[in-house]
C-alpha cells in the first residue's frame, strides 16, 4: 500500500492500513455480539446495548471491497500479469493454508458450534476455490476470498492489456454494465462474474486510485457517484442476507447507508490527499494484521465462546477471545506469512522466468509506410466529378 511521495519515494498510506483495521474489528465485533450461535441464545439478552451497533458490523466486509479496488489497482500498475499473479499468491494464500489447517483442527477437536467438514472438504478449501465448486467453506467468512479472487481474474485481464488510464476507465464502465443488467438476464456466467452488490465498491476504490494518482474530474467523479447510488441500492438485500429477513424488519436501515456513505467520503479524502497526514507507525503493524485476523477469527472464536460461555461473563469473554485472536493473528503473520510468503514468491518468479525464456518472442511485424497521394492535379478523376 505504497504510493509515490513527490520525491520519488515510495511512500506508504497509513490511512488504509487504519481503514482495514476498523473494517477487520467492525466484522469481529458482528459476529462476537450478534450471531447467536456461540452464545446459544439470541444475543440481544447478552448485548443488549452493544448488538444496536454491531448489527451492522457487516458492513466491514464492503469496506474491504473498497480499499481492495484502490490497493489492487494501486499494487499492479506497471506490473506484468505473471508479477501480479506472483504479489495476489504471496500475499493470499501463506496465511490463508494457515488458517483453514488451524481452524479444521480446532474444529475437529471442539466440534461445539460446528462439526468437522471432513478431510476433502479440507483439502478443497486450500485451494480457495470451494466457492465455484459448491464446496462449503470451513469458515464462512472465506465467501468473500473467492469474491476478491473474481475480482483478481477481471483485473488480470486489465493488466494483459496494458495497464493504463484509459483501459482502466473502460473497465469500470464494462463492470458496471453487467453488473447492472446480470440480474435481469438469465445468464449464469455474467452473474458469476458480474458480482452485482460486491463491483460498485471494488470499481469505486480502483477510480479513487486514479484520482490519487491522476488527479480528480467529472469522469472519475461520475463512476464514483453511479458506484455509490448501485451501493445503496445493494445494501438493503445485503442487511437481510446478514441478519435474517425477521431481524432485519426491525432494525433501521437509515445507518447502513450511512456507514457506506462514511466510507466513500473517507476513501474520497484519501484519494485527494486530505489525510496525507495521518503517518502513525503503529497503523503499518496493526495493518499487517488484519488479514490473519480475519481468516482466523470466526469460527475459532465463536468455539472459543461456546466452551467458555458458562464459566465466563459475556463482556469479559468476549474481549479475552478478541486479544487472543490477535495474538494469534499476529503469530501467523510474523512467523508463517511473512516467511512463507518471501519463499513463495521466490520460487513463482523463477517458474515465470522460465516460462519467459522457454517462449520465443513474438514476431515484430512491419508495416509498409502508406504511399503519399498524388498531386491534385495528377489525380484520376472519378465519375462524376
């Protein structure tokens, strides 16, 4: 999450390291006090006052999606797409085989919230593409990876192109398209890859890059504004899917929109550099974090609460659970992430590498320069003239 200083220097935005952990806490803080799960009856008993704010702790996954369009498209320009396959793998999967090995352990030990899914189901999720085999995921917050993953897909295609400002325009403009009319054509291929409630915000975090780094105008301005109107759109099927149509009925719907309205105005401001600003190093370390943390984080805990919710306070276990889930969050990213990670990558960009020179050039054609047009007066008339 680096961007270029006017010195040259890469320089990293503090800001989006806070913006995925406020995400990160916002979609723990859900499911710790809203899903009943754990708890074994409804927590609005449990958390009378703190359920009214994290029923809409959802929300952080939309967050996500928004500062992973700016990210992506910030991270790929002048890349290769075998450079940008190499930096999504590095950065996905080392802590992602982490989590789904410790959470089926966990799982197969504690089989309290959930059961064992069983050895296949395991080995299908490693690969991350469970969600386009109709596998069920051993942690349900992994739905949103195979969306990321879609998304990584259409970009790629971006960058074979040429990643450019242009291409990148008409790309969002592309998306937007099909992703306002896969819902009413009947066509199981543009509604996998059109994404219709998750694309608005992935396409408004790739044209906020392009204001940060091209500087902003009515056309970037236009596809945030129609990403933001598709946004809001969304957000009511997205609150049902998430709490239940019977919950959702009665709780507001007016907060929502207005948490997705908060988010498109702070990426807005970061785009035009307002919170430049804002360079706190502890922001880079409780960044990194934020991606064990959400892989880990659901499951494990909502087990963790569920063996210890007779013998423990609601409040205190709850805010225990949330420490030892970054402890171990933060265990993955230092001693398994970042390791794993550099020898991944070092061994992919050696496989690129010998693709690249085991595939002969492509041949460079000539073009013969055009004639130029005779004088007037030695052109041959045509009839009528």
């Amino acid at each position: 999450m680096r961007t270029r200083g006017s010195g040259g220097e890469p320089q990293r935005l503090a800001v989006l390291d806070g913006i995925r952990v406020l995400a990160a806490l916002a979609v723990l803080f859900y499911h710790y006090t809203v899903l009943a799960s754990a708890w074994g009856r409804s927590t609005t008993d449990v958390f009378p006052v703190a359920r009214r704010f994290a029923v809409y702790g959802w929300l952080g996954v939309e967050v996500f999606f928004l500062v992973s369009g700016f990210v992506i498209c910030m991270s790929a320009w002048g890349r290769s797409v075998g450079d940008f396959a190499v930096s999504r793998v590095t950065r996905l999967f080392p802590a992602y085989w982490t989590a789904v090995v410790f959470t089926s352990l966990v799982l197969f030990a504690w089989p309290e919230v959930r059961s064992f899914a069983g050895y296949t189901d395991v080995l299908v999720n490693l690969s991350m593409l469970q969600g386009g085999l109709d596998v069920p995921d051993i942690d349900d917050a992994y739905w949103t990876l195979f969306v990321e993953l879609k998304f990584y897909v259409l970009f790629a295609v971006v960058v074979m192109r040429g990643l450019t400002y242009r291409n990148c325009v008409l790309f969002c403009g592309v998306w937007t398209l099909a992703g306002a009319v896969a819902p009413t054509i009947d066509n199981a291929v543009l509604s996998f890859l059109a994404m219709p409630s998750s694309s608005p915000y992935f396409i408004a975090g790739m044209a906020f890059h392009l204001m940060r780094r091209f500087g902003p105008n009515a056309v970037l301005w236009a596809v945030v504004g129609v990403q933001f109107l598709l946004a809001q759109h969304h957000v009511t099927a997205r609150m049902v899917s998430s709490l239940g149509q019977s919950a959702a009925e009665q709780t507001p719907f007016w907060p929502a929109r207005a948490i997705v309205l908060i988010g498109f105005a702070v990426m807005a401001a970061l785009a035009l550099g307002t919170l430049d600003g804002i360079r706190w190093r502890w922001l880079r370390h409780a960044g990194a974090v934020t991606y064990p943390l959400y892989l880990i984080h659901m499951m494990v805990g909502l087990t963790v609460i569920h063996h210890f919710r007779d013998r423990v306070a609601p409040v205190p276990l709850a805010l225990a659970t949330t420490a030892g889930m970054l402890v171990v969050a933060w265990v993955i990213h230092r001693f398994v992430e970042r390791p794993l990670g550099r020898r991944l990558g070092a061994g992919l960009r050696r496989g690129i590498e010998d693709i690249r020179a085991g595939t002969p050039p492509r041949p460079v054609l000539h073009r013969v320069p055009a004639q130029p047009l005779a004088p007037e007066a030695e052109r041959i008339p045509t009839r009528g003239h």
